[in-house]
C-alpha cells in the first residue's frame, strides 16, 4: 500500500477538523465581524490566523506532492 494512500485520510480529517473549529469560532462572532477572527494571533510574535490556516493547507499539499515523488508548485 502506498504511503500517499495512508496518509490522505489524515490529511483530509485534519483539515476537515480544522475547517469546523473555524465554523464554531465565526458562529461566536458578532455580524460583520469575522474578519477580526482571521487577523487575531494567540501571542504578538505569531503569524495571524489567517496565515495558519494557509501554513496547515500548505503543509498537506506539500506533504502528497513530495511523497508521489513530485515538485511542489511554488505559487
């Protein structure tokens, strides 16, 4: 069995969990103010949230390019 098969359903489960703690955060926000969400950051030196979640779909990507023995798009 190859290592992409064992490793996408993680990936997917990963992202979907991802993709539902950001439904439970923006549904806690008042009207309008969802882009205060993407724009927070947990301590000053951090990347704001928006930028992790491009970090966490990133690192999935990159992760099945590189085992399928691919290159990874740079943009």
């Amino acid at each position: 069995m190859a290592l992409t098969t064992l490793l996408a359903p993680t990936y997917v489960q990963m992202l979907k969990s991802l993709s539902g703690w950001l439904d439970k955060a923006q549904a806690q926000m008042p009207d309008g103010q969802a882009e205060n969400l993407l724009s927070a950051r947990l301590a000053p030196d951090m990347f704001p949230l928006s930028t992790q979640v491009r970090f966490a779909c990133a690192q999935a990507q990159e992760g099945m390019y590189r085992l399928r023995g691919e290159e990874f798009p740079s943009s």
